[in-house]
C-alpha cells in the first residue's frame, strides 16, 4: 500500500480501526434492512417498515447521545480510553454475531414467529448501533493521541479511505459472489453477519495493540464524580466560545442528511421495489469509490482548505435529497450511489478533523468528543425520525384517501403507496441539511471575524 508510506505506526493502527468497523457500516446498515423489509412482511403490521426501521435508528442513536458525554469523561481518566473502548467494540461484535442466526429462523410459518424475530433483529441492531457509536467516541479520542494538529485533516480522511476499500468493500463483495453463486439468500445473510463479526473484532487488534493513551489525567480518588459534575462547565465552556459552538450547530444539522442517507438508502430502494442484487453492486461502487474521492479530498483540502472541501460536501448532499425525491429505477440508484461516493468519507473525515483542531485542552478530547458525538447522534435521531413521520403520514393520509386501512388494503396497493410515500420522506431530509448549510456559510464566518 504505497499511498500509506509517511504515516507513522501508530496511525495506520488507529486508521485500521475504520478498516474493521466498516463492515457494521456496510452489512448491518444496509443489508439488515434489506432483510428486515423481508420479515417485516410477515409481520401483522406490515405498512411502512421504512418508518419502523427510522425509529429503531432514532431509538439507538439517543441512547448513545445521551450517554455520550458522560462515555467521554470517563475516557478522559489515563488508561480508561482503550478499555472503555474494548467494551463497547465487543458489545457490537456480540450484536453482529447475534445477527447471524436470525436468517435460520421460519419467520414465515406464522404471524406470530415473524413478529418475534422482527422485534429481536431490530434489539440486535439497537445493541451493535450502541457498540458502533459508542466505542467510536474514544476511537475519534484517540486521534489527539496518534497524530500531530498539522496532519489530522490527512490522518484522518486516510481512515474513511481505508475504511472504503477493507470494511466496506471486501464483506460486500463476498456476499454478492455467495449470492451470485446460488448460495440461497438466508445463507448468504447468516454468513456475512457472522463474518461481521469476526471481522470488526480481528481487525481492531492493531489499534489495541499498537494505541497509547498519552492524554488526559492519572485518576485520582473523586475524579469521576468531580468529572461528571463538570459535564455542566464544558457545557458552558463551548457555549462562551462562539465558533466552536455555531461549528457544532451547523454539524449537527448538515451530519444528518450524510448519517440518514446511509441508513435508510437501502429501505428507500427497497420500498421503490428496486432490485437488491442491484442496490448491493450499487454500494459495491460506492465502497471502490470511496478511497479515490478521500485521496481527493485529501488533495483537495490542503489546496482549498479543510472548511472548503466540507462547504462542498454540504452542497453535494442537498443535491441528492432533491435527485433522491424524483428517483424510481435502478440506474437512478446507480447514479445516487456515485454521488454519495464523492463526499461521503470526505466530509465526514474533515468535519472531525476540523472539531479535533478546535479543542481548547487536548487532556480533554474524549470530553469534547463526546459533546461532538452527541450532536452528531441526535441528528441521526432527528433524520431518521423525520423520515420516518413523514412517510408514515403520507402513507396513512393515501390508505384514508382510497377509503382503505391497513386491514383491508392488497399486499399490492400497500406496496405501492409505500413507495410513493418514501420520496416525500427522503425529500424531507433537505430541510434540515439547508439549516445547517445557513450556519455554516453565513454564521460561522461572522463569529469568527468578530
């Protein structure tokens, strides 16, 4: 690997930690959905599983928002960072594992059998999103630890790079050759969870093996309740420092439409009836994708600058909600995919390279972290929540508009109006990307200069 000469042990180790939990990103995030649509079939509530899954995803996103700035306090104590992560790295492993006899289960023989294998996949997935999130506050901590100020933007839109072309793209494409094969689908899908599994958790050797805390304080006796209480003062501290503060508000809003269109781009084609085979070689692209256009970005912020190369990404993503909105076929799919390849790593990389830079005491990066996670986590609350309501309402409104109800309407017609529903709810996601782009272009710069 040529293009990782010039970085130190130390941040290929930290950088192969996105290589591992990448594939959660990839098979959970996108395939579980796929397969949950599936069960949900069956279930005696089978109207909108695109709102079912949404609040899941809000559900585990705000169990790791609220948590999270405590989880960083606690990773601030010398020594606590790498066992704090270990924790939570294997509580999504477990999860993933967990996953893998789900697809063994006869969800088909009744009504019931499917509503309880249902509500376990959506527990699973909770618990791996917690795992995921969770142990990614001390690993986005530990970027203080590895690297210098001057190279983070680099370090760290290398890791979404390395991510892209291990994590995200080697599972996939072994589940598309199974299934291409003729492997029967449940056996595909019980295989790669397992291999989720196993996967995250070898790959995530090196950073515990190679990984040094070197911020934060020795742990003195009333350390974690003095820490706990100053939750309230960091609060105030990022309140007093204006550009961090408006930096946060407006990642808050523009995060949401990258975390949301991740999460729920599977179960949108999949309302609209695409293919899966094709959706799957769609992502495929936008995993082989991924590492060129975060070398771009690399290139492309040390030329423009890091707030640049972000105030593009922004741009990108309201573009797609509006392509999203008018998407019915699987080219449309294809060319929505290629698009989110562009900026997916890159703005999410240097918007953490951006807040990395930012902080005031690096002994306390695991607290800013975990202020900076929460935002993001309740973004991906809000996202998916949004889309979920509103789907739900449209599809509600057309099953009373046809005099219909969930009863007595065809597998046919429910179809249908869910897949008409869905644009309204991926159109939605737009509103809030343009708040947070106001913040970003308009605010953020008038709080600088003064």
């Amino acid at each position: 690997m040529n293009f990782l000469k010039g970085y130190t042990k130390q941040e290929i180790s930290w950088m192969m930690y996105d290589w591992a939990n990448s594939a959660h990103s990839v098979i959970i995030v996108t395939l579980l959905p796929i397969f949950f649509d599936t069960v949900a079939s069956y279930t005696a509530d089978s109207v909108s599983s695109m709102s079912t899954w949404g609040y899941a995803t809000s559900i585990a996103m705000a169990i790791v928002a609220l948590a999270a700035p405590f989880l960083g306090v606690f990773g601030d104590i010398r020594g606590m960072r790498k066992k704090l992560f270990t924790i939570f790295m294997l509580i999504g492993v477990v999860a993933c594992a967990g996953m893998a006899f789900t697809p063994g289960m006869d969800f088909t023989s009744s009504t019931a059998v499917a509503d309880k294998v249902a509500a376990l996949i959506l527990v699973l997935y909770i618990v791996s999103v917690i795992g995921f999130d969770a142990s990614a506050i001390y690993y986005d901590a530990f970027l203080t630890d590895i690297t210098t100020e001057d190279r983070m933007d680099r370090v760290s839109t290398m890791g979404y790079g390395l991510g892209y072309i291990g994590g995200s793209t080697i599972p996939l494409l072994i589940f598309l050759i199974m299934n291409l094969v003729g492997v029967p689908m449940l056996t595909c899908l019980a295989f790669i969870f397992a291999l989720t599994a196993v996967w995250w958790l070898v790959f995530s050797l090196p950073l515990l093996k190679n990984c040094e805390q070197t911020s934060g304080k020795p742990y003195e006796k009333g350390d974690v309740a003095r820490n706990i209480r100053g939750v309230g003062s960091t609060v105030k501290e990022i309140i007093a420092n204006k550009p961090m503060l408006v930096y946060i508000l407006a990642y808050f809003f523009y995060i949401d439409g990258v975390h949301t269109i991740i999460s729920m781009a599977t179960t949108y084609g999949t309302n609209l009836g695409l293919d899966s085979t094709g959706m799957m070689l769609a992502l495929l692209l936008v995993q082989i994708l991924g590492l060129p256009f975060c070398l771009l970005y690399i290139r492309f912020a040390n030329k423009f600058g890091a707030r640049a190369m972000v105030g593009f990404g922004i741009c990108v993503y309201m573009f797609i909600c509006i392509f999203g909105y008018f998407m019915n076929s699987l080219w449309q799919f294809w060319v929505l995919a290629v698009l989110c390849a562009t900026s997916q790593g890159g703005i999410q990389a240097l918007s953490r390279s951006m807040f990395g830079k930012l902080i005031p005491d690096k002994d306390r990066s695991g607290e800013f972290f975990g202020f900076f996670d929460i935002f993001g986590k309740f973004s991906s609350i809000m996202g998916p929540a949004l889309v979920g309501v509103v789907s739900s309402a449209v599809a509600n409104g057309m099953l009373r508009s046809q005099g219909l109800t969930a009863e007595t309407a065809t597998a046919e017609q429910i179809d249908l109006i869910n897949a008409s529903s869905s644009h309204y709810g991926i159109l939605s996601i737009i509103l809030i990307i343009a708040v947070g782009a106001v913040l970003y272009f308009a605010v953020l710069p008038r709080t600088e200069k003064r």
